[in-house]
C-alpha cells in the first residue's frame, strides 16, 4: 500500500528507524555469509541459495531506502555545513552550482582515467598482457571524451548568444557518442580475452572488498547523475554522466572477473563462470552501443530542431 506526498505522487512506505536497521543489518550479515559461503563453501546447498535470495530481497529494499536517507544525512550535513561554505567563493559554487560541480569532479576523473590507462597501459606491456592493453585502450578513450567535455565547458562559458552554447554543446555529445561506438570495440575484445582466460584483475588480499565497494557506489551515482542530467536538457552534463556510465560499466566488469577469480575457483565450474562473464559484458557493451547510438540521433535531432527553430524536450 502505497504512501501519498503532498503533490499527489505515490512513494515507498515510511518504516520506523528501528525497522529500516534491521534491514541494513540482515543486509551486511547476510551479504558476508554469501562472500564467506562463496569463499569456503561452509553451507549446504540449499541454505546457501536461502542466504543468497535473502540478502539479494534485502539488498532490493535497502535500495529505496537508502537513498532518502542519503539525501536526510545530506541536508543535515548542509544544514551545518553551509554557513561555512558560503564564506569561500569556491566552494559556495561547487555546493550551489550544479553544472560547475558536474564540470569540476570532471575534471579529476579526467586525471584518474589518465593514470588508470596509463597504469594499465605500462602494466600490460610489462606482462605482454593483451587485456591491460585494451583496459588502457578503453581509459584512453574516456580521458578523451572527459578531456573534450572539460575543454568545450571553457569554451562554452564564453558564448553569450544560448543558440551558440547548445550547439556547442551538442557538437561535443555528438563527438563523445562517436568514440562510444569505438569503446564498444574495446569493451566486446575484454569480454573475449575474459571467455578465453587471458584477462581479468586480480585485486591482493580483502582489498577487493574496498573495489566493490568503489564499484557499486559508482553505479548508482552514475544513473542517479544520468537521469537528473537529462531533465536538465544539458548535452554537456549528459556527456559527462554518460561518460561516468561507461567508467562504472568497465569497473563492474573488472569486479566481476576478479571476484570470479578469487572466490569461484573450485566452487563454480568453469562453464559458469564463462556464462556469468559473457552475461555481465554483453549487456555492458550492449549499453555502451546504446548510449553511443542514441548519442548520436539525439544530438542531430536536437541540432535540426535549432534549426527549425526550436529545441525538442524527448
């Protein structure tokens, strides 16, 4: 039965705060018995598909859950937190300003793509290891794309007529939505070095832990920032959250092997673990297309409707 806010929309139903800590508790106790049982292989069959259907219902739930009580931690936070952040210019356009903070954590992910394929790139030459060789490809790709968004939001700042900026804008997602098509390329030969078992990262020790971590915290917040900037109609921040779609994509896919490699040895057939992989990165390339393709068709769909004088809102 679903709650009803003021505005009339439904929502998920309110639960007591004693309730919503059970949920994260069974969450994280269930969640290391799946990793421990995934590991050792401590349970029985059939307990071992009860925890894990257990903790996948609880992790589905925490999920609406989690994200109003981000947003309630948020605005305390701010709540404490601004009256010191307005006294510095800086920082009081990075919490106000949504399109300089997008364009600014831009810019250090251009600066983490280009150590991670350069990292990849030494990496994969040292070991004639062809799948970092493709890792560095594909980061290449992203700082590039990360570079021409960064480069272009300079730019843009000083156009003063709006119908220059948009198209400004749209020249740059058609650009990026360009080399998407080519990381596709890259993205489907790490699947096929993955299958042919020459390539997946091998994190040491319980650091794979803090990479999972990294890994599923990327994902939402690179949905969340997809769809908050496509209602904003902005070519530039819907490049630069595309772009940190196709990062968490890569990041899933790099977990998901060494995840594989770590814990499913002696415990999944090696059957599986093909399928598993070749699942998870068809859909990612799958996605990449798509984002790349429609990329595309919206930016000349968008730049004909200028031209026709005015700008669709599909």
């Amino acid at each position: 039965m679903g709650c009803i806010r003021r505005d009339g929309k439904k929502k998920i139903p309110v639960l007591k705060w004693k309730y919503r800590g059970f949920l994260y508790i069974t969450l994280l106790f269930t969640a290391a018995l799946s990793l421990l049982n995934t590991r050792n292989n401590v349970f029985p069959f059939s307990i071992g598909i009860l925890i894990y259907v257990i903790a996948a219902c609880s992790l589905t739930f925490t999920c609406f859950y989690i994200v109003s009580d981000i947003k309630l931690f948020k605005c305390k936070v701010q709540e404490i937190a601004m009256p010191v952040i307005v006294k510095n210019h800086f920082t009081e356009r990075l919490a106000t300003n949504y399109r300089y903070r997008t364009v600014t954590f831009a810019t250090t992910g251009l600066l983490m793509n280009l150590a991670f394929a350069v990292f990849n790139s030494v990496v994969g030459i040292k070991s004639q290891s062809a799948w970092y060789i493709t890792l560095s490809v594909y980061y290449t790709l992203l700082s590039i794309m990360r570079y021409w968004a960064v480069n272009y939001e300079r730019r843009i700042s000083k156009a003063e007529q709006n119908k220059k900026l948009i198209l400004l804008e749209l020249a740059v997602y058609r650009n990026c939505s360009i080399l998407f098509l080519v990381m596709t390329a890259a993205l489907g030969g790490m699947v096929f070095l993955t299958l042919r078992s020459q390539g997946g990262r091998h994190y040491p020790g319980y650091t794979i832990y803090a990479f999972a971590l990294y890994a599923f915290i990327k994902v939402p917040l690179a949905i969340a920032g997809r769809i908050k900037a496509g209602k904003m109609k902005s070519p530039l921040l819907m490049t630069i959250q595309s772009i940190g779609y196709a990062d968490a994509c890569v990041a899933i896919l790099s977990l998901q092997t060494a995840m594989l490699s770590s814990f499913g040895q002696g415990n999944l057939e090696d059957r599986v673990v093909e399928l598993m992989n070749a699942g998870t990165g068809a859909f990612m390339c799958l996605m990449v297309l798509g984002m790349g393709i429609y990329g595309i068709y919206w930016a000349l769909k968008q730049k004909k409707e200028i031209g026709d004088g005015g700008m669709s809102n599909d």
